[in-house]
C-alpha cells in the first residue's frame, strides 16, 4: 500500500511541523489527496492566522499568473502564506509550465498546495520530475479491492480502536471501494465506542446499516458450504437492499468463484502461499479452500457461464420480467445444484 504509507510519512512531517514549499498531490483516488490538502490547512498555519494568510483558488475559476503572485506574497504577522490550488486538473498540463519559473525558484515564505483529482498529471513533464526531487509529488493511487479490509484495520487502529477481519470484509464487501464513504462510516462507528473498544458485527448492523448475518459476505460463505435455505434467505434479504443491486451481486460473486479457482490452481501449497495467491488475509484461506471441494474446477466453469448470463439478464439481455431477487434467487438455484 504505498500511497497510503506515502501519506502516513508526509502526514507525520507536517504534525513534526515540517513543510515544504510545494506540494503537488495528484491520482486517480481524491480521498488522499483531500485529506493531505486539509492537514497542511490544520498544521501550517493557527487558527487566527488563516484570514490574511490562507489563500483558497479553484481551477475553473483562476489561471497561472494569479496563483503565482498569490504565492509571491508575504504572509502577514505569521511565518508562513498556504496557497491551495483545487481542481487543478481542470487546466490543461501544459497550463503548468507557466509556473516552472516559480517552480524552480518557490518562495520559502510560502507553501503552494497543488490538487490534480481523479487522474495522474503526465510524468513526462520536466518541471513535474523536478518537483519530485526537490518538492513533495504524491501519487494517490486507488486501492486495490483485496486491500480494503487491511486499510480499514489500520484506519480503525489509527482511531484507537480494534477491529476484526471478519468485520472489517463486511465493510469492505459492502461499501467499495468508495473511501470517503468508508472512512465516513469507520469514523460513525468510532465516535459510538470508547477509545480500545472493538467494532463487532452487532455495532455495524446498529450504525451502517449492514445485516452482519445477510449480506454477499455470509451469502458467499452459504454458497461455499452448499447450505441452501440459507443462501435462499440471504437472498431474499439482498433483493430488499437498495444498497446491494443485482450487478454488483454478480461481480461479487464473481470474482468469489475465481478465487476457488485460484484454490484448485494452487493445490497442495501452503496456507502463506495460498493466502497470497488469493490476496487475502490468512484467516480466510480455510473458507476458501473447504469450498472448493464442492466446486470442482468443471463446475466452476458452468458458474462462470451462470454469472455472464445473469449479468446480462439483471442489464435487461433476454430477461423481459423476472426482477433482480427472482434472477438471483434462480441463480443460486443452478449454482449450488
């Protein structure tokens, strides 16, 4: 995870009170981006400070010149200027290179905060990799799927309190990849426990909104042990969740089967290498593996074909009435037979 751990270090100098002229954070995932944005605003000027000396620009809304003489500026009774420059990817690239000069040669007076959202700026830029050797450039890249609950335990544990793999996959599995929405939703469950509490199943079911006994979590683990009524229920309870779309459902199950597939692919390898081969915690491999064994590799196969046809049906291909509870109802039925 390297741009969380990228983010944890540059976070740590500004706590240290250590900042650098300019920082240019850019990638596909804003979460990052804004919370380095908002801790420099906390830690780089007092509160008292911010009216002369917190300067605030959007992209659609300014140009090159006006950022660079905001930045040439001298702060004002306090020992640094912030100029934060949102949305910037809203300018062309090559908009930039009208501030290479200042680049070059940044006042030390002032720290320049540059957000590029939702893609990487080009690399090939030669005031870009300047910036990288002598500036701070952060690359905020989108957490891989499998690495949600890991983030989430260290997020939890950041807050001062605990949370389990098994809880913490429910949040993944649920929310996404979303992290604004998940740390939104990690932080509600914070504030309800004291500082070295746990998070249980019980407390994210009262907060969330998220069953801990029907979700695509424990319908996963019902399909793997062939348990039948209980899929059938955990089903009918999806078909009612808003939250929870017959899509999202299928790519979900999706991506569950490929990972039994990666069981039959890594057969006789230990639990370390079979845990890494699936990329997930060690304490999921057993689930993994006894599921397996009822879904031999011809049968994953037909499940494949099963998903791509309910895929299309829940997109409305071939389907002219059946709802998304009866498809996925129907699903199970052909799946786990």
């Amino acid at each position: 995870m390297r741009t969380a751990d990228d983010f944890k270090k540059i976070r740590k100098d500004f706590t240290a009170g250590a900042f650098k002229p300019i920082y240019f954070l850019h990638g596909e995932e804003p979460f990052f981006i804004d919370r380095l944005a908002a801790e420099i605003e906390l830690h780089a000027l007092q509160e008292h400070e911010k009216d002369f000396n917190l300067t605030i620009f959007y992209g659609r809304d300014t140009d090159p010149e006006t950022v660079k003489d905001a930045c040439l500026r001298y702060p004002m009774m306090a020992e640094r200027q912030v100029v934060v420059l949102r949305e910037a990817q809203t300018w062309r690239i090559d908009a930039f290179d009208k501030l290479e000069a200042y680049f070059k040669n940044p006042m030390p007076t002032t720290v320049l905060v540059i957000c590029y959202k939702h893609k990487k700026a080009d690399g090939r830029k030669a005031w870009l990799k300047d910036l990288a050797k002598k500036q701070v450039v952060f690359t905020s890249d989108k957490l891989k799927e499998e690495k949600l609950p890991e983030w989430i335990q260290k997020y939890v544990t950041f807050h001062k309190r605990r949370i389990g793999p098994v809880e913490s996959k429910l949040l993944a599995d649920h929310l996404g990849s979303d992290l604004g929405k998940l740390t939104n939703e990690v932080e509600k469950l914070c504030i309800v426990i004291e500082e070295g509490g746990t998070i249980t199943g019980e407390l994210i079911e009262r907060n969330v909104g998220i069953s801990k006994d029907y979700n695509i979590f424990e319908l996963q683990k019902a399909i793997g042990a062939k348990d039948h009524p209980r899929a059938q229920r955990i089903a009918h309870f999806l078909s009612t969740d808003k939250d929870s779309p017959m899509v999202l459902t299928v790519g979900l199950l999706s991506s569950y089967f490929s990972k039994l597939g990666i069981v039959h692919a890594n057969h006789g390898k230990q639990q370390g290498e079979l845990a890494d081969a699936l990329k997930v915690p060690p304490f999921f491999v057993k689930d993994y593996a006894n599921a397996a064994r009822f879904y031999p590799p011809e049968k994953l196969r037909e499940v494949q074909h099963l998903l791509r046809e309910a895929d299309l049906r829940s997109k409305g291909v071939g389907n002219t009435s059946a709802d998304g509870g009866e498809l996925l109802r129907e699903l199970l039925v052909r799946v786990m037979v």
